[in-house]
C-alpha cells in the first residue's frame, strides 16, 4: 500500500482556496505590480495541482478583501487568467479549467513533490539530438578582440565614416518597402556587385542569377549541405581544417571523413575514391586553413576531374584569399574547368568586418535553375541595408581601395610577426605558409601540448589558437598556434612572442 504524502495544511488549501491565496503580496521598491503577483500565484497554484479541475476560485471581492488589493486588481487577473486558459467564467462564477489528462498527471507528480521531495518519482531525463555530441566547443565566447586572434581583421582601420555615407545614401534612396523582406537569394544589386568583382578579381564563372547571399561563409556552407546531401552521405573534410564546416557537415547528419593536407595542399588517394566515394568535399585550395598550404594547380584539376566522375561536389572556401602578400591572389578554381562541380562560398567577414555577416555562395550552372526555387523557400530576405550598402561600396572603389590599404597593412604586420617569431618565440618551431591572409601557424614539437600553452596565454589576455583543435584525430605534427595578426599592431608582437616563449617553456614537461 503507497502512503499518502498529503499534508492537512495540503488538504486544506485544496477545499478552501482563500486559505491557499490569501497569504500578503509583496509591496515597496522592486516588488512586481500586485495583479502580476496575483496572476503567477494562481498559474502556480493550478499547475501544481493545488487548485483541482473544476475547483471554484474565491469571487473577486472576497479574494480583494483578503489580499487588501482593489478588486479591480482581481478582476484582472481573472481576465489574463480566463485568456490563457488557466481559467473558465460563466455565471456560476470562475472555476479552473480542466487540464488533459497528461497534465494533471504532472500537476499531481508536482503536488507530490512540494509535499514531500523525497518520495516523489525522479522526472526522466531530456535527450538532446545525438549530433550535438559531435560539435564540439573549441573557443572562448567572445574572445575576437584579444590580440593574436586568428581571422579577425583590423578593426581599427576600417573606413567607418565612408561605410556611414554609404549607408545613408542607400537609407535615403531606399523606398519604404526595403524595410520588409528582400528577395530570398539577396538584393539584385549586391549579387550583380558580387558577380562583377569576381569575375575581374578572382577568376569566378559567374553571373548573378546563380549568386545567393547568406549569413556569412557558414550560412553558405549550411546551404550546400542542405542542398546537396542527405543525412549519412559522406563528407570530406581537410585535416586540419576550418571547425565551421565541421559543424556544418555534423549539423546535417553526414559521415564526416578527415582528409590529411600536406605542404601542396588536400591529398587524396585513390583507395580513398573507392573506399569512402564522397558527396561533399570542402576545401580552401588558394589558403588552406589553417595550414597556409596552396592546393597544387596538378591537384586541383585532378580534384575536379575525380568529383566530376564520382558524382561529388566540391565547396570551395575562397574566404581571406583576397590578402594576397606575395604577387596577384590566386585565381580560384572553379574557374579552371568549364562547368566545373564547384560551389564557390565567400564571405566579407575578414574584407570588411564580422558583424556584417554578409557571406555569400556561387551555384554550378548544372544544379542553378532547379535550386533557386528551393532556396526561395527555404531562405527570407533580409539585411536590406547592408546588402544595399555593400553594393554601393564596391561599384563606388570603395571596396578595393580599402582591400589595398588592408593588403598592405597586413603586409607589413606579418613581416613583423615573423621577425618576433624568429627573436624571441626561444623554441624550436616551424612557421607554415603565410602567402596570404590574417594568420600564421606556428607548428611546435610534439612535447609542447598547444591547449596548455593556449590555456595560459588566454589567462593574459591573449588568444593564439590551438593546432590540434583543428584536427578531428590530432596527430604529431598538428601540434602549434595558429596566430592571428590582422588585429594586432606590430609594435606588440615582440612583447606579446616572448610571453608565448615563456608559456611554451613551462607547458614543456
């Protein structure tokens, strides 16, 4: 026989509702209004069972006289509560509503528990989707203003009153209806901006019908996976390689196999076609991130012949490939082949600055005209302004101008990140590309762990980061820093390295 956990003051409330209600409301500075008070008592007196279904409340001047309120207050309260459902008026008065029957199971399970905690049954566990398992937490929130972070631009140096006139000449001309939603793939202007520079500037088959504006690089790359795959199809990912398109590729359900990178970029071998075929494979062939390798001209025609006749398609991550330190930036490669099996994804996070989120993604002409309508659905219009704003920026040189004095700007800082590496790092170490871009990778020996020393340097206020969180498998030679200098002066670096030395000596065991 189950022993009641019921208790006489329990029952009491349950037959006498006033007695429940009628204990004073709280009054003074910083107390919530009295017909709130009232309200979040009744909603908790219902759900946890202490008013029963069908239970009459006290009528509205008897419950005012109790509480010394106005019985208006009451009568308000009982209207909220009559709206929300808690409650039924009719003529007999006001009584609580009948709650389903899973409901006034968990009412009385409530009930149960705030009499007596220990013999209530322990509520079962909420599950969360299993993909979440795989992504991973790798950085500090709110971190991208310390110094040394990777793929944060110079904030500092970006033409901010020019943006403000740009902006607000596209506020002037713009007509009152930019203030709801835009087209869903972005606004004419920007793609046909976007289309233009891309053909000059990077080598891009491109037009603006087959352009589609996004939340960033990773709006772009949650698009692909989208569109292209389905839950279980398998992906290749560079290794090391860029963490949002391993979230992306987890976020949507798909095997994701790590690809190793070498001096020349993604290698692939030919088990690797027959033994795990891919649907997606992404890349960052002009700067791989965040090793700095160039994807080999031999290796990319090769890439895109293999993925033509297995089916896959390539992403390619063309993202900070405009600071070029070294000649002309690269040409992309979805230019190389007519009709090549490339999405082609940027972004104007790092030409511009983060918190534009304004990415943007280049369909094949083979799967265009049969997505956009899919996309038209899935996407909604928005960030008018900015996107206005933006294609202003580039048609009026604006844009270039500011990529110059960036390029020359970033020049000049990783030379001098560079010296102060070779000066005062005081540990044997080896820096990886550095052709273009807003970082170095720095690979240390194997005994130096790359978190502890990442640990530390964030405890100073600064924030490298780690090789190895690069990696799905870390091996040896993916232990490092991946600094950053986009956001960082020069004149720092020589303090700033020889703290690092410091770290990176006492993380040696």
């Amino acid at each position: 026989m189950i022993k009641s956990t019921t208790t006489p003051e329990f029952n009491r409330a349950m037959t006498d509702p006033v007695a429940l209600l009628s204990s004073p409301l709280a009054r003074g500075p910083g107390a919530l209004p009295r017909q709130r008070q009232l309200i979040q008592r009744l909603k908790q007196a219902i759900l946890a069972g202490q008013l029963p279904a069908g239970g009459k409340l006290p009528a509205s001047r008897v419950l005012a006289d109790e509480l010394a309120i106005s019985r208006n207050t009451v009568l308000i309260a009982y209207e909220q509560l009559t709206a929300e459902g808690y409650v039924i008026a009719d003529r007999q008065g006001t009584r609580v509503a009948p709650l389903s029957a899973a409901a006034a199971s968990a009412a009385k399970q409530a009930a149960r528990q705030a009499a007596d905690l220990a013999g209530a049954a322990a509520a079962p566990a909420l599950r969360t989707a299993a993909r979440l398992a795989r992504i991973v937490a790798t950085r500090a929130p709110n971190d991208g203003s310390l110094p040394l972070t990777p793929g944060t631009p110079a904030l500092t140096q970006f033409p901010i009153n020019a943006w403000r006139r740009a902006q607000d000449r596209a506020l002037q001309a713009a007509p009152a209806a930019t203030l709801g939603y835009g087209p869903p793939v972005g606004e004419p202007a920007l793609r046909e901006a976007i289309a233009q520079y891309l053909r000059v500037s990077r080598g891009v088959n491109c037009d603006a019908s087959r352009i589609v504006i996004t939340e960033g690089a990773q709006g772009a790359l949650a698009l692909c996976v989208q569109l292209l795959t389905n839950p279980g199809d398998t992906a290749w990912l560079e290794e090391p390689g860029y963490r949002g398109a391993k979230s992306a590729f987890h976020a949507g359900d798909l095997n994701v196999v790590a690809m190793r990178v070498d001096a020349d970029g993604l290698v692939i071998r030919e088990d690797d076609w027959r033994a795990r075929p891919p649907r997606l494979i992404q890349t960052t062939p002009t700067h791989q991130y965040p090793t700095g390798a160039v994807l080999s001209l031999a290796r990319r025609l090769d890439l895109l012949e293999r993925a033509r006749r297995a089916g896959a398609w390539i992403i390619e991550d063309d993202y900070d490939s405009e600071f070029r330190h070294q000649g002309e930036p690269i040409a992309a490669m979805q230019g190389l082949l007519p009709d090549a099996p490339v999405l082609y994804v940027g972004t104007f996070s790092k030409t511009m600055f983060p918190a534009l989120r304004l990415g943007f993604l280049v369909l094949p002409e083979a799967i265009a005209a049969s997505a956009m309508p899919s996309i038209t659905e899935m996407l909604r219009g928005g960030h008018r302004l900015e996107q206005l704003t933006m294609a202003a920026f580039i048609d009026n040189g604006q844009f270039s101008r500011h990529l110059g004095r960036m390029r020359r700007l970033y020049r000049d800082r990783q030379a001098a990140l560079r010296e102060a590496l070779a000066r005062h790092l005081g540990i044997d170490h080896d820096v990886l590309g550095g052709h273009s871009g807003l970082h170095l990778t720095v690979r240390l020996p194997p005994d130096v762990p790359d978190r502890a020393i990442v640990e530390q340097a964030r405890r100073l206020g600064m924030n490298p980061n780690a090789l190895s969180t690069f990696a799905i498998a870390p091996q040896p030679q993916d232990n490092g820093l991946v600094i950053g200098y986009g956001n960082t002066s020069a004149d720092r670096f020589p303090a700033l390295v020889r703290q690092l030395g410091k770290l990176a000596a006492a993380a040696r065991p």
